[in-house]
C-alpha cells in the first residue's frame, strides 16, 4: 500500500500540546499512542494534499474556460478600452 511518505525515514520525538483527559483516555484504548497519532496525522496529510490538488485541478479548468471565453467574445471592457 502507498503511503505519500517515507515509511523508513527516521522517528523524531515532537511536542505535542493535547487534552489530557483525552491522552488518559486514548492510552487506555492503545499503547502505541505515537503509531495512532502518526497514522491520523499521515491521513489528514493526505487528504489535505488532495483537497488542495482537486482545487488547483479546478481553478485550472476555470481560467481554461475563461481564456476560451474572452478568445471567441473578448472581453467586456474592450468596446470602453483607449489602447
């Protein structure tokens, strides 16, 4: 399975500031707190990098049809353009 990441690139210890509450909570749940959080955190990585990928395929797609527009129409302000 593909990852978007490098799986063999080194650990480095982080500070995180969480809930404690929730931390008491989720150690009772796992004991590999680190793996949890690093895989939520590849996902959320990982979806953020699509969201911003679809929107960039989408701005693309509208300048496209724009530029298609003022090709076959011109663009509005020309007929009060002095150049």
């Amino acid at each position: 399975m593909k990852t978007g990441y490098n799986l063999a690139a080194r650990k480095r210890p982080v500070n995180l500031t969480l809930n404690e509450d929730l931390v008491l909570q989720a150690r009772g749940i796992t004991d590999n707190l680190s793996g949890v959080v690093e895989s939520l955190l590849a996902d959320f990585v990982k979806h953020e990098r699509q969201q911003r990928l679809d929107k960039a395929k989408a701005l693309e797609a509208t300048v496209a049809t724009w530029n298609d527009f003022n090709a076959k129409v011109g663009s509005f302000a020309d007929e009060y353009s002095t150049l």
